[in-house]
C-alpha cells in the first residue's frame, strides 16, 4: 500500500508541474494502456536499446513491468552521493536522505550546509497536487510558497556565490531552478537554465537531465509547447531516471504545434523519436506511428523499440471469462486469440455472439495488417539489424494461431546463432514446442524440462534487499506464467496417457486442492516424489505436490509438513467406507494424526451433536469402524450397533459434529455445494429403524432421520433456486416459523409425523421437546 500511495503521489505531483493535457489529433488525456499479461515471451533483452519496463495501474505506464521511478531516482541519487563522499549507498542515505546526527556531524560544512537548505525547501518540494484544494487553500499554499521560497532561493544565490566545489554548484543550481518552477516563477526559470548552462551540465549528466526537464515544463506554461515537447521528448532518450515524467508531460493539442515540433528535429532520427514518444499515448495509433518511425529513420532504434511495445499490445492477456464449474486457475491463464489487451473488458461484456465476433474480426484485420507490414520490412532490408523484425514475425504467427513449427524457430536460431540476445528466444521455442506436441512421454518431459531450465536461467534479480518471488520480479512472474500454461497444454496429453497425478497437477496448474485430490493421483505423485533426481519439469510437479501439504516457517526458512498425504488418503478411504485400506494409510502417516474434537459416536441434543466428549484420533476412530462394522455383518439386526454406525457417518457430513475427519477445509457454505452424504448414515439408521426393540431407541433413531431428511430438503430446495434467505429455519428469528412452515407445505416431515407417537418416552422428554423445529411443524 505504501508503494501504491508513493507512486499515486509521485505521478499527481508531475502531473500538476508539467500540466499533462487534452490532445486533439487522436491524442486524450493518459489512461491505463493495458492490463498486466501472462504468457509473456518478451524479454527486454530482446531489445537492442530499451527502457526500463514497467507495468503500472496508473496512467502513463511505459511499458508493462513494475516500476517505482522514485526509486530508481532514489537509487541513482545515492550512488553519486555514496562517490562524492567516498561512502557506500547505504551510509550516503543515512546522510543525505535520513540526516542521521552523528554521520552528518562528520561531514564538511559545505555538505552540511547544502543539506540543510534543502531541508528548508522541502515544505514547497513535497506538496500535494493542488487540484485536490480549495480555491482557498490554493492561494494560501500559493503565497506561504513564495514566502518560503524567497528566503531559500536568497540563501542558495549566496552559497553560488562562493562554492567553488562543481558537484555541489551543480546541485545547488538545480535547487534554485527547482524551487523557481515549484513557485510558478517560470520566466525566471528559463532565464536562470541558460544563464547557469556551465554549472547544470557538470559533472552528472542525470541531473543536468532533471533540471533539463523543470526547463521543459516551463517551457511549456509559458505557452511554448512545441519547444516543450522536443525537450521532453529528446530528455527520455536521455535520461536513465526520469522516463515516466518526461512521457507524462510530452503534450502536442494542435496539427500546428505538431508541425512546429517536427521543424526544430536536426535530423531524421529526432523525427522518428518524436513518432515514438506520441505513440506511447494509450489511444494513439500506434501500429500507423511505427510506420512513420520507419519511413523517417528505418535503421533507427527507435524503430526496434517501438516494435517492441506494438508487439506487448498486440500480445496475450491475464484473464479468460470462465465459469463456476472450472477448478481454480482452470480458465484464468490462456492465449486470448480472440481480442486485443486494451480490448478485453469490451469482449467480455460483449452480450451477443455476433458483437464478439465483430471485435474477433478487428483483432484479426489487425494482425494481418500487422503482419503484412512486417513482411515487407524484412524483404526490404533496409534495416541492418533485423533480430527483432524476424523475431516478431514468429511471435506474431504464434499470436494468430498460423501453423509455426520447431524447425521455424530452428532456422531462426541458426541465422543469429552468435547474437547475444538468442537465449531469450528460448520461452518462444518452448511455446512453439508444446503447440506442436501430441503426445506426452519421458523424451517429451526431458525436453520441456530443458526449455523450462533456460527459461529459470534468464531470471536476474531487480531489488538489492529482500526477497523477490513472482509478485515483485517480472523475470520470475515471467516464469510462473510460462510454467502455468506449460500446465495448460499438458494437461489432455497427461490425460490420454493415464497418468493421474500428473494430469491432476496440469488440470489445477499446480495447485492442489486436497479435498478434491483423488487417491490414484496422490500415490502417483508419491511415486513422482521418491523418484532419484527427477528433471527440472517433474522437480516443479514435485515442488508443487509438496508445497499442498506444508509451507515455509519464515524464521528457520525450512519447509514444515502440516498434512501428510497418507493421512489424507486414510481420510479418503474412511468417506468411502473403505476401512481396512483407511486404517493401512493411516499406519503409514508419519505425522501426527487428525484428533476429533467432539465424540463422533455419540448424539446429543443440537442438530450437529457436539456435545463434551473425549477426542479421538483418526486412527481410533477407524478402528472403532472396523470393530462395529465387523458386528453389523455378524449380527446385522443388533440395532443399537447399526445407531452408532450411522451417527458416525452422519457426524463425518457437514452438519455434523467431526467433518474433518474426512475433509481438510469446511466452507461455512459447502452444504450448498453438495459436500454432503447421508447415504451410508441412512442405510444403517434405517436398519437400526427396523431392528429397534425398545422405544427409546426407535424414537432416537427417528429423530436421527428426520435431520437426514431436513438438512436434505434445504438441499434440494437449493438445487431448486429457492430463495433460502427467506425460507432458511437458521437465520433471523422473525423468519423462523415462517421458514418451518415452508418446509412442512413443501413435504418435509415424513419422520416428524411418527415422532409423535413416541412423546411419552424419556427422549422425547430430554432432547426432542425442545427442539423447535418440531415444535413449530406441529405448532397450529
């Protein structure tokens, strides 16, 4: 969140001092370009001269990846300032940013001396956009601003009077522009950038660049935009901190600023630059600004980098529309063939076929326009660099679903076979490998698990301290996806090779869901387990059948095992009754195993029997299974030994007292969702029905079924579409009689009517009268 707040505050802050504003000629205020991509084989590397990639909620991102550019200031400002006082980066913010008393008592006066002005200065400098004021406010921000910023700009022309030392003159230059432009003085601005040109320019070209920009933005409220534009535009090419901001505030509103801005460029590279820095605009026709970047300058880098970009555009998207029935991940990761990124809301609230079809076919006009265009790039060979171009023409062929085969990719890589960019074609190699792949073997895993290896190899941490995982390094996001959809498409070829586990894995994109996890497929993963070094593909499978049963202890950074899996099969084999293979598993379990909070043999007066027991373990309760199991077959009438099977089958559902001995998760939800079976629970009520010598059990029993019967029916009446929030006998109390009455007009009560000829016994007495949906159903 404090991430969020910096970056909003960061880009509201250049908004409001270099004025980002409407465009006619297709251009409109920034807005999001894209939603983050998954599935994403470009690589900046792939590049031969790029920028930082970024992939930002806010408006203006330049690319696509995370990026902090404070931080990156930040980070190149404290490495100056580490140089110049001979400190690390870390002791230089300690002094320069922190101010800490004791290292800053070491330092000169001069440094001393500066520090302290711009501590003065902050007030102005670290302001919010005033958009967010009152006209009121405003003002009065406006003139405790001028107040402030007089007596600091006085002190900093006395100091540039006198300080001779050219890393600090330059320093304070840019403050003293600084502050001119944060207090609207953008006259004296341009005055001051050309009268101190000498000072700006040495020795750190990034701040000669920052100051460079408050110029622009002068510039620009001075109502010279034309000159505005080319600075800023001709700065991001420059600058190795400030892209985002010299982006953000290029503005051309008129054909005739646009033409005065192409007549200052020097030369044809300089146009070509101005083509790219309009197409980074959300809404600009980017694919026509390429074209134009190459007419102008076709062996221009800006060329490359602009291709580059329309590929991002044109490329896959985060999320397919999927349904409630798909498993979790089932439809959130795939090539969208069928619409553009900045396209995907539309499609998805596209109510009509034919309106989907209308965006397919522009999706599809596109990247043939796209494609045919490229083409003609390569056969021209006008460029002498063509990586990218041929490159893109298989990314592009991939995009459209066009038959691509390995030896495509083969000859490719045969034709720049020295170029230091091939292994980040390798992700590209590998799609086109599973594309192509119709069946799944040991040869075949062997060369995904090579193609997966040289993707992990081109990772590279981005953040000095901490760790980094999938949510803040793009490189291992990168890789996450590309194992996510290595998933996808293994998935049916696991499944026509029988192979359980492994198609069980592919079906989740490697993320189990144990109560859903079958028997055949965990032993299979168990196997896949204990194999001797698998190879780097079955070593993920493996990484994600561990990683369902424990997680990290992030103090000892050590895996701990919080289920064991053969415990898990043991609860599977009790659900389904299979007590000899569920007492086996259990013996093998080397963990602690589940113990029961309440008794699930015994019945007590609510609904889910959880009344002060004593607990018992998993393994207990089995045995105890087998044991009245083992008497029902010999004496199958002993209606007593039936009673305390089916309580404990019934206890093992949702409604009752030890779900979990069979579950590992319990939604408060689930009984909606079927995760409920009464059948065992009524075959061996039923006998007990039958069998029952005495009244107390038979009314016992009754009572017994008629909680089968209800819990049952709000099942149904769920399956039905009944609106439960009006009929549900457990919500509100003023609904309740209400809801029993629905319940008794709608067939419930076949086991409620017989109870009453029982209300004589000491059941009846002890628990059934006070049960009040009983009382209700016969309530008059």
């Amino acid at each position: 969140m404090n991430y969020l707040k910096k970056l909003f505050w960061s880009l509201a802050l250049a908004s409001g001092l270099f004025s980002a504003v409407a465009f006619s000629c297709g251009w409109s205020e920034t807005e999001y370009f894209y939603y983050s991509k998954s599935l994403d084989a470009l690589y900046g590397e792939l590049v031969k001269q790029h920028f930082v990639r970024r992939r930002s909620y806010f408006p203006g991102s330049y690319t696509n990846d995370e990026y902090d550019e404070d931080q990156v200031t930040e980070t190149y400002n404290l490495q100056a300032w580490g140089t110049y006082l001979k400190v690390s980066p870390e002791e230089a913010k300690a002094i320069v940013y922190e101010r800490n008393e004791e290292k800053l008592a070491t330092q000169p006066v001069a440094v001393k001396t500066y520090l302290g002005i711009v501590a003065k200065q902050e007030p102005v400098a670290n302001q919010s956009d005033p958009r967010w004021l009152t006209k009121e406010e405003q003002q009065q921000q406006k003139a405790e601003n001028l107040k402030l910023g007089s007596e600091v700009l006085t002190e900093i022309n006395q100091q540039l009077k006198t300080e001779q030392d050219a890393f600090l003159r330059q320093r304070y230059t840019y403050l003293l522009i600084r502050l001119l432009h944060y207090t609207g003085q953008y006259a004296a601005v341009l005055s001051e950038y050309s009268s101190r040109a000498a000072d700006l320019q040495q020795p750190d070209k990034e701040v000669a660049i920052w100051a460079g920009l408050l110029y622009a933005g002068a510039l620009q409220r001075t109502g010279k935009r034309a000159e505005a534009a080319y600075q800023f535009a001709t700065l991001l090419a420059k600058t190795d901190t400030k892209k985002l901001q010299a982006q953000l505030n290029f503005s051309i509103k008129t054909d005739e600023e646009w033409q005065a801005l192409m007549a200052l460029c020097q030369n044809k590279d300089e146009q070509a630059l101005m083509h790219f820095v309009r197409a980074l605009r959300v809404n600009a026709n980017s694919l026509e600004e390429l074209k134009s970047v190459y007419a102008l300058a076709p062996d221009s880098d800006w060329f490359d980098a602009l291709l580059f970009r329309e590929l991002e555009f044109a490329q896959f998207a985060d999320h397919l529309p999927g349904n409630q029935a798909d498993p979790w991940l089932q439809a959130s990761r795939g090539i969208n063939r069928e619409v553009l990124i900045d396209d995907l809301k539309a499609y998805e609230e596209a109510k009509t076929e034919p309106a989907k079809q209308k965006l397919r076919e522009r999706r599809s006009q596109y990247l043939t326009q796209f494609s045919q265009w490229l083409e003609q790039v390569r056969q021209d060979k006008k460029r002498k660099d063509l990586f990218l171009s041929d490159y893109a023409a298989l990314y592009l062929k991939l995009l459209s679903a066009q038959p691509l085969s390995s030896a495509d990719v083969s000859g490719f890589l045969s034709t720049y076979s020295k170029d230091a960019r091939l292994p980040y074609v390798q992700p590209l190699e590998h799609w086109i490998y599973l594309e192509n792949l119709s069946a799944i073997d040991p040869a075949g895993e062997q060369v995904i698990a090579d193609n997966l290896t040289a993707v992990v190899a081109l990772e590279k941490p981005l953040n000095q301290g901490g760790e980094e995982d999938a949510y803040n390094n793009e490189y291992k996001r990168r890789t996450q996806d590309i194992m996510t959809y290595t998933y996808a498409k293994l998935e049916p070829l696991y499944i026509k090779a029988k192979q359980p586990g492994k198609a069980y894995l592919a079906k989740q994109r490697g993320d189990i869901v144990l109560d859903e996890i079958k028997v055949g497929e965990i032993r299979q993963l168990q196997a896949l387990q204990a194999k001797t070094a698998p190879n780097r593909w079955e070593q993920q499978m493996v990484t994600d059948f561990a990683k369902a049963f424990g997680s990290i202890d992030y103090e000892t950074n050590q895996f701990v095992l919080n289920n064991d899996p053969n415990e898990l099969i043991a609860r599977k084999y009790l659900a389904a009754g299979l007590l000899d293979q569920a007492k086996a598993a259990a013996l093998e379990a080397k963990n602690k195993l589940f113990k029961t909070t309440y008794n699930p043999f015994t019945t007590g007066r609510s609904g889910n029997n959880r009344v002060k027991s004593k607990p018992m373990t998993l393994l207990e309760v089995i045995n105890t299974m087998q044991a009245l199991e083992t008497k029902a077959k010999t004496n199958p009438s002993d209606a007593q030994n039936q009673f305390l099977l089916g309580t404990a089958y019934y206890n093992m559902t949702w409604f009752g007292n030890s779900p979990m001995l069979i579950k590992t998760e319990r939604s408060t939800m689930a009984w909606r969702e079927g995760e409920i079976d009464f059948s065992k629970a009524r075959q061996h009520y039923e006998l007990a029905l039958q069998h029952a010598s005495n009244r107390e059990l038979t009314v016992k029993t009754l009572y017994a079924l008629a909680k089968i019967e209800e819990d049952e029916f709000y099942k149904q009446q769920e399956r039905k579409g009944t609106d439960l929030d009006k009929y549900w006998p457990h919500g509100s109390n003023d609904k309740y009689a209400k809801a029993v009455k629905f319940a008794k007009k709608n067939g419930l009560g076949t086991y409620f009517k017989q109870i009453r000829a029982y209300e004589d016994t000491q059941y009846f007495k002890d628990v059934i009268k006070q049960c009040a949906d009983y009382q209700y159903y016969f309530a008059p």
